[in-house]
C-alpha cells in the first residue's frame, strides 16, 4: 500500500484554481520527484497535502490518504501531531522550520522533551549531539550552543533534516529542499536524505527543478504544468522516451553535464497565470505539436505502458529521442 495517495486534489483561492485533478501516491522506499517550471503548483501541492495551505488557499476537492486515512477528514491538532511525527517536511529556507531565537541545541532538545517526553537534560544533549553527528554537522558539541543564523545555508538545512530524522517520518515533503545550496552540498544533502530512506523505508516526495537529481535520487516523476500532472512514471522510462510535448521540453533544456554543449532548447513562452486558461490544454499556446482539437477540451490523463500517464491528445511518438539520449547518457 502506499503511504501517501493523493486523488484529484484541487486547490483553489477565490479566483482561480491553482492545482487542478492532481494525483499520484508514494510507497515506503521510494522517492517521487514533482518537477515542472515555477509556478505551477509543486508547493501548493506539497503544502497542502502537510494541511499547511498558503493564507487565502483551500483544498476544495479530492483525498489526501496517508496509510489510508483521509488526511482532509483531520482537525488542525490532529495534522498538527502528525507533522511532527509521522509526516516530515523540509523545505526551501531552512529557517522557516527553525527558531531564531533559540539555539539549535534548546530547539531539537526541547522537542526530545516535549514529543518524547525525555526528562533528563544530559540524555536530551547526548541525543542531540549524536543527531547532528549524524548529518555531519562538525563539532557538534560545540555546535549545540549557535543560534541557526551562525550556520551556513547547509548546514542550517543539516538541522533541519537532523530534526526530521528524529521524528522518523514514514513520510518526507522535500519543497526545493538544496535550490539555495552549492552543487556539493546540494549531493551532500540527498545523499543523506537517501541514507535515512534506506533505513527506515521513508516514502519521499522532493520537489526540485534539477533534472539531473531526479535521474539521480528519484523512482518516479510527476510532471507538473499549469496546476496539473501532464506525464507520469519510472524516471528511467519518462526520461527516455517522453510522451507529453512538455517533458520532451524540458528535457531539452537540461543543459549536459559533460562532453560539448549542446544548444539548449527553451520552450518558448511563458507559463499561463492560474484561471487565464478557461478551455482546452493549457500548455497549446507553447506546444510545437498543437492542433485544433488541442483547444476544444482539456485532456484527460490517459494510462500508458501500465505504470505511465500522460495528458496530452497527441503524444510524443514511442520513441527515445535525441534529447533524452543525450540526458540519459550523460547523467
Ligand atoms: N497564497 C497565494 N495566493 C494566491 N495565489 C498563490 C498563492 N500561493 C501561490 N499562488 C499561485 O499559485 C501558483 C502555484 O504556485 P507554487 O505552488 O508556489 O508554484 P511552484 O512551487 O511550482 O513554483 C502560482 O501561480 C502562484 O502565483
Ligand atoms: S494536447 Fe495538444 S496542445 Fe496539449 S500538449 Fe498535447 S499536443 Fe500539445
Ligand atoms: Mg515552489
């Protein structure tokens, strides 16, 4: 069964929707990547799932199942324990999930005391020490006592994670968990982030738009555009062979990690803004392949190859394609 199952989730505000029909799910030990361009929804998806929408945006339609329970059916305290426990979440800036007021060593201790209900002081720091050991925080002893704006960017999101890992989260949001970090660092952290999985089977959803780390660290993909999943399935297969004019897009614009530069084909255009798209396939007005029937309806998302979906009336050919030959022999 999978941990987390989201079925035709809407998320709207009083204007516009902003995620529309959206579903996938995520088994223990895997690792979904939601990649698309910015805006078009990953975090909305992702926030809402935690019960966590942004102010002015609500959930109006679809089930969030985590093990099977209907997360929407929750009250506020209910997600609120879950989150802290069963449900991880990391995202972008690190300090949205730390205080900057307490140092990092009082914040995972506290938590030790208040979820745990850990009593002495000396087992609570020793506990501590060995988390942030655990995600290589250097001279951690030392390092219990700074305060989060003393740590660099990755180590500041090391806490983070330490402070997730200590929750032992069957499942974990990654929103763009390494997008402000260095290109080491940014390894450093999946890498580790793949370590707890292999431990304790945590289901993962990271968001990112590095093609490359979805290659890398991700079982399947869910390609996001316009509020919607447009193409969906193994990494291995959706990269290869692309079905959905969008992904083939965006594949052709992952610049090669080694070997001559290639020129990067920019899908022309911009995303549409939620709501200005009243009918037909949001993506037609910068899809090479459109047609007249592109325009009439939206299309639905059909089922391919058993493990693969794709929204598109007119697919990709089956076929690998330069792109994604590229891609795949590079990465
Ligand atoms: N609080 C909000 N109120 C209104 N619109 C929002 C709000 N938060 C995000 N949006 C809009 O929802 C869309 C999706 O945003 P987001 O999920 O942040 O995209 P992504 O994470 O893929 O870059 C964007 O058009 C964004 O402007
Ligand atoms: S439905 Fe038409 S416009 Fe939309 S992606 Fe497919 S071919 Fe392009
Ligand atoms: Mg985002």
């Amino acid at each position: 069964m999978s941990v987390l199952s989201v079925h035709d989730l809407a998320v709207e505000t009083e204007h516009a929707r902003l995620v529309d029909g959206v579903s996938f799910s995520v088994k223990a030990r895997r690792t979904l990547g939601l990649v698309g361009e910015s805006g078009s929804g990953k975090s909305v998806t992702c926030l809402s799932v935690l019960g966590l929408p942004p102010r002015g945006v609500r959930v109006t339609e679809g089930h969030i199942l985590f093990d099977g329970d209907d997360l929407r059916a929750k009250t506020p305290a209910e997600l609120n324990a879950l989150r802290g426990r069963e449900i991880g979440m990391i995202l972008q800036d690190p300090m949205t999930s730390l205080n900057p007021l307490l140092t990092v060593g009082r914040q995972i201790t506290e938590m030790f005391r208040y979820r745990d209900g850990m009593t002495s002081r000396k087992e609570r720091e020793a506990r501590a020490i060995e988390l942030l050991r655990r995600v290589r925080i250097p001279a951690p002893e030392s390092r219990l006592h700074s305060y989060p704006h003393q740590f660099s960017g990755g180590m500041r999101q090391r806490v983070a994670i330490a402070m997730n890992i200590a929750c032992n989260p069957r499942l974990l949001i990654a929103d763009e968990p390494t997008t402000a970090l260095d290109v080491t660092v940014r390894l450093q952290i999946l890498d580790l982030l793949r370590e707890v999985q292999a431990e304790r089977g945590t289901a993962i959803v990271l968001v990112t738009h590095d093609l490359h780390l979805v290659r890398r660290y991700c079982d399947d993909v869910a390609v996001m555009y316009a509020g919607r999943i447009v193409e969906q399935g193994p990494v291995g297969d959706v990269f290869a062979r692309p079905r959905h004019p969008y992904t083939k897009g965006l594949l052709g614009a992952v610049p090669r990690l080694r070997g001559p530069q290639r020129r990067l084909t920019v899908i022309p255009g911009q995303p549409p803004l939620p709501g200005s798209i009243a009918q037909g396939c949001r993506f037609a007005p910068r899809c090479p392949g459109a047609r007249a029937d592109c325009m009439s309806a939206y299309p639905a998302t059909r089922t391919i190859d058993t493990h693969r979906s794709v929204a598109c009336f007119h697919p990709e050919p089956d076929e690998r394609t330069a792109e994604a030959l590229l891609m795949t022999a590079t990465s």
